[in-house]
C-alpha cells in the first residue's frame, strides 16, 4: 500500500507530496530488478513509478528466439572476464570500465534470474550451453525464446511484488528536482487525472528505456515513449545518441523478423498506389536474393559493412528502404514462394541449414517456418491475430534500440548525485554489440545502482523553497499546456508528423541537408510547443507532455548527428552516411567509418544543445590480488 502523501500549498494548488528513500522509474526489467534489489539489500523505503507494470518495452517485445547475453557457462570452451569485456569494447565507442562491468556482473545477474524462475534452458549435466550471436565469436548467448524478456519481467513482478515495496502506476516521471548537482526528487503526471505529485527522495534510477517515440517506423511497443528529456533538461550528457539498431521488422504488429523468419526464405513484396505487385528484390540482388534473405536471420541488424563481400545482406534491407522511397508498401509473404524460386539455387550454406532442419523440401516458407519453428508462427496468431498462413506481414526498416543514452559512470551514476540510468535509457554500448547483451544489460546496471545507492546511505530530504519554485515553474507550464482546443486526435497527430519526419530524414539512412530540414522542424514545433500543443482536457496533460519529451530527445538526438557529420565521420553501426540521395545506388562504394574511439556528448543549455568530443576508456587491468581487494572493500 503506497504511503500517505502530505498536502502542500503551491501558489494557489494542492500538492500532494511524498518522502522515500530511494524512486526508480520505469517498470521494465532495469526498474523492477533495481526495486527488488535495493529490498534485498536491506533498504525498505522505496518505490517504483511506472505508467504501468504493462506498458514497458522489456514485456512486450522480442524475436524469434530472444537472446540473453552472458559470460560462458557450459563445455570446454574457455571463457573470461576479460575475453567478455573485451569483446563488448571491441564494438566501437564504448567505455572500458563499462565492458568490465557488464562482464563482470553478468553471471551474478543471470543465476538470479534463474532463481526467480527464468527457466533458461540446460543440458541433462546442469550446464546452461549457449550459441553464437551477432558480433561474437563465443557461445555466450542463450534463450528462452520468442518472449526471454518477458518472461524475466514477470519473475521480477511476481518478486517485487512479494516485498513491500510501493508500486504506484498511472503516473508519467515529467521533471526531476535537482539543487547543487544533486538529485531531490521527480514530478509526475498521473496518466487518468492529469493531477501532480511529487517524490522527493534522494536517490532517483531512470530506468525508461530509450527514446522510442521519436520514429515511425519503429519496433519498440507503440504503448513506449521513453522519457529521455527527464535527464537531459536536468542537467545529464547524452553520448553516443547517434548509434542505433535498426532492421526489418513487421509494422501493424511490430516485431523484430530475424532468425526463423528469414531463414525459411519468404517472398519480399511490394504494392504501389494502384495496388500493383512488384516481387522487387530481383531487380536489386539479382540471383543471389535468396542466399542474403537466409543471411538475415542471423545478422539481423542493418549493417554497413555487409554491403559488398561475401556477407551483404543488409542489401536486403537496403532494397526495402528503396522500395519505401517511392512510395510503395513493403511486405513480407509467407504463403507462398518468389515465382522464381529454386532450392536448387541456394548457396550451400542454406541449403544445408534448411536440409538439417528437415523442411528443405517443403513447398512453401510458411510450411517451412511451421515445421521449423512453430512457436515462431504461432507469436503472430495468438498475439496479434495474424495468420501467416494467409496474411503477408508490413514490413519496414524499423529502430530497435538506442546504443547511446544519458552519460553515466562505473555505478551507473550520472554527473547528478544521486541520479542514476539504468537499461536503454543509460549510455552503455557504442557503435555495436552483440545480441542480447541489451537484456544483460538491464540487470547489471540496476544491480549495480542498487548497490550503490545501499553504499552511499544518502538520508532522506524534505520539502525544500527550491523544490517549491521547482514545483511551480512545473505548474504554470501545466497550465499553460491544458488552456487550449486540442484533443487527443490532434495530439497524436503532432506526434506522428514528427516521428515520420524523423525516419524519413534521420534514421539509419542519414544526409546532413535531410538532418538539418527535420532539425529545423523540431525547433518551430518547440519554439511554438505551448501554443501549438496546448490541450482542452487536464486528462490528456500527459499525452502532450510526451509530445514535449519526444520533442526534446529528437532535439538531441538530431544536435548529436549533426555533430557526427559536422566532424565527417561516415557510415558505421547500423546506418549510412550519405553526400546525396543518388548514392544509395551505389552501396558497394559506401566507405564505412574506422574511427571507433570518439564519442559524441550533447547536453541542454538554456534550451540550447551543446555538444563536444571524447575518447573512449580504455579497458584497464582490474585488481587481482585478494588481500588488496579485501581491504579496500571492506574499508568502503
């Protein structure tokens, strides 16, 4: 039961305000795993403010065989700290005291999932055998399939549960109360009412993921924003905001088409105005189309440096975007086989996996898929009600998840005291990581900003004059934003015409002349936000300041990738960096970046951004000797 609030007189509003020891917000597994954590630590004055424990990315999200990321457990294979953290850093742009980190603390989070009933599959011996994943030569990646993440949030939600600890729902984190560089709480909207309330606390974890709202084609849950304003208007950096996943994902019921999907080789369609048919991916790859959709389902992620070589199959995504520009709709068709078609054509590679597989000689992809993977045709019936027996799939190049995030150190503290990012919303992995280390990742960094936050015994604040004109300033531009005509219909109109701005103009295909048109965009609607935007119901307060958040993560997001072409740095990660349009025609003579040490930080300053450049950490020898290590922390 959440604790009673007091009333405070604010001007001429009531407030309710309310006194914990530590907040954490967000209700994915980052948020939950740091609430459990800090009760099984010993702390007790705590709470989670979430929109709900329903909405987060981490329960409703996937693939077709959802990876974990972990150090070795299993066989012969040899495995280390070090190996891990050095395979994290070589993806580019990433700390060193990071990779430790996530290394170090993965198997300690990964047995505890298991202890909470994450039923991660084992041999006949105890041992958790693992795979290889993308950009990692190890077998480090294991899963529970399609929903791993889910299933991790219902065990951390039936744990958190079983504690007393203050879950409180409905309510959207919209400005943090900072004084001296040091955290004292955070202002919420309740997502119903439109009523304010404050929670004022000295220890304050940001788990809110990235910045899902600010694209249209996106794979995040449309019911996820992110809230990455929060930290940013606060006073934290933002690095590495230019380095993002994308790849092909279905777009009415969006989830990621790797693995499986491809693997069973569907016919890529698209349709004009007229509702003609265009089996296109000839014209783009020729014979050697189905060899590189087979090729996608293990190297999902648009890359480009597999556009030329022996591994091109980010071509394949490359076509869909093209076929996008003109115009036209994109799917994916499982009911039936390219008209060209021929087992006999494919490499040996594909033809091999699909012959061990037992459905080589099966007529069609989704007899193939259904035979090889059923849990995988049967995701998209009984969660979406799309038969892929009869219904091909929209389809798009669709952001996944966010590399970058809010700036943070070894105990996942950012420059605030006290204020803390965990999972996607905190700056962990650079230009590119392996898979599932995004999952891994969720755990580690809001174990860690538990245990800190139990080391640093902060005491409790109260109601201060600087949390009140905090308070206030909050207030009036509440007011202002609910003195207006909008509704909700044009609220999410705004939302939409900027989001489809972004992926036009600024997602994984990026031309400085584009970033700079969506750019200016971004700022006449802020510049103009209130007046715009401004809502005739309080209980739709919310929905506009989402709007806002998204409005100021683009604002970033954009200030950094402006940067990155300013410097000009080329293609790397996940997207291309292009001189014009007509150089997409020519992805063999697209020049990928080397430099894999610079990091891009952005901040907001006076409502301006602000940005500069850095080097990465490098990774540096940990203390090994016991007594040393026994002493100091045992002295902490």
């Amino acid at each position: 039961m959440q604790k009673k609030a007091d009333i405070c007189n604010i001007g001429s509003a009531k407030v309710q305000v309310f006194l914990y020891k530590s907040v954490i917000v967000g209700g994915g597994c980052a948020g939950l795993n740091c609430a459990d954590t800090l009760f099984d630590l010993g702390e007790r004055d705590i709470a989670l403010i979430t929109n709900s424990l329903s909405f987060s990315t981490s329960i409703n999200t996937g693939s077709d065989k959802q990876t974990y990321y972990k150090l070795s457990t299993a066989g012969g294979e040899q495995d280390s700290v070090q190996d891990m953290a050095k395979t994290l850093f070589s993806g580019g742009c990433t700390e060193g005291f990071h990779c430790l980190t996530e290394a170090a603390m993965s198997l300690k989070c990964f047995y505890k999932l298991i202890r909470l009933g994450v039923d991660f599959p084992q041999n006949e011996y105890g041992e958790y055998v693992g795979y290889r994943t993308d950009h990692d030569l190890r077998r480090r990646a294991t899963s529970c399939g399609p929903l791993t993440s889910k299933f991790m949030a219902e065990a951390l939600i039936r744990s958190v549960k079983g504690k007393d600890i203050d879950i409180i729902e409905n309510k959207r984190a919209a400005k943090l109360i900072v004084e001296d560089k040091k955290v004292r709480g955070v202002i919420c909207v309740d997502t119903k009412t439109g009523e304010i309330s404050v929670y004022l606390s000295p220890n304050v974890v940001l788990a809110t993921g990235g910045p899902s709202g600010i694209y249209r084609a996106s794979v995040y849950p449309a019911c996820h924003s992110g809230a990455l304003s929060l930290a940013l208007e606060a006073g934290c950096e933002g690095v590495n905001l230019t380095e993002w996943q994308y790849g092909i994902a279905s777009t009415d019921f969006r989830w990621n088409l790797s693995g499986s999907f491809m693997q069973v080789i569907p016919r890529f369609v698209s349709v004009d105005e007229n509702g003609n048919e265009f089996e296109f991916l000839h014209d783009y790859l020729g014979d050697e189309r189905y060899d590189l959709i087979f090729q996608k389902g293990y190297n999902w992620p648009f890359c480009p440096t597999k556009l030329s070589g022996e591994n091109k199959s980010s071509l394949v995504d490359l076509a869909v975007y093209r076929e996008v520009c003109k115009g036209r709709k994109v799917y994916l068709d499982f009911t039936k086989n390219d008209s060209l078609y021929d087992k006999n054509h494919l490499c040996a590679e594909a033809r091999e996996y699909l012959e061990s597989c037992g459905v080589l000689h099966l007529d069609s992809p989704i007899q193939r898929l259904v035979a090889m993977n059923d849990r995988a045709y049967r995701l998209y019936l009984d969660k979406a009600g799309i038969d892929l027996k009869t219904t091909p799939l929209a389809i798009d190049v669709c952001a996944q998840h966010n590399n970058g995030g809010i700036d943070c150190d070894v105990n996942y503290e950012t420059c605030i005291k006290g204020l803390y990012a965990s999972g996607e919303c905190a700056g962990i992995f650079g230009v590119a990581r392996p898979g599932g280390t995004a999952l891994n990742s969720t755990q580690v960094s809001s174990m860690r900003a538990a245990e800190h936050i139990k080391k640093s015994n902060r005491q409790s604040v109260c109601l201060n004059d600087n949390d009140k004109k905090t308070i206030s300033d909050f207030l009036d531009l509440c007011t202002k934003l609910t003195g207006g005509t909008n509704r909700l219909k044009e609220v999410y109109t705004n939302r939409k015409n900027i989001a489809a701005k972004m992926s036009e103009c600024a997602s994984f295909v990026r031309i400085a002349k584009n970033i700079d048109s969506v750019s200016s965009a971004v700022e006449r609607a802020l510049s103009n936000f209130e007046k715009e935007n401004a809502v005739c119901d309080k209980t739709l307060l919310f929905e506009v300041l989402t709007n806002r958040d998204i409005l100021l993560s683009a604002k970033c997001v954009l200030s950094a990738m402006r940067e990155y072409a300013a410097c000009g740095f080329k293609s790397r990660g996940s997207y291309l960096v292009l001189e014009k349009e007509s150089d997409i025609a020519f992805p063999e003579k697209i020049m990928p970046e080397t430099d894999t040490e610079t990091l891009i930080k952005v901040h907001l300053e006076n409502g301006q951004t602000k940005t500069r450049l850095s080097k990465v950490s490098k990774i540096l020898e940990s203390e090994q000797w016991f007594e040393k290590v026994y002493n100091a922390y045992y002295e902490k």
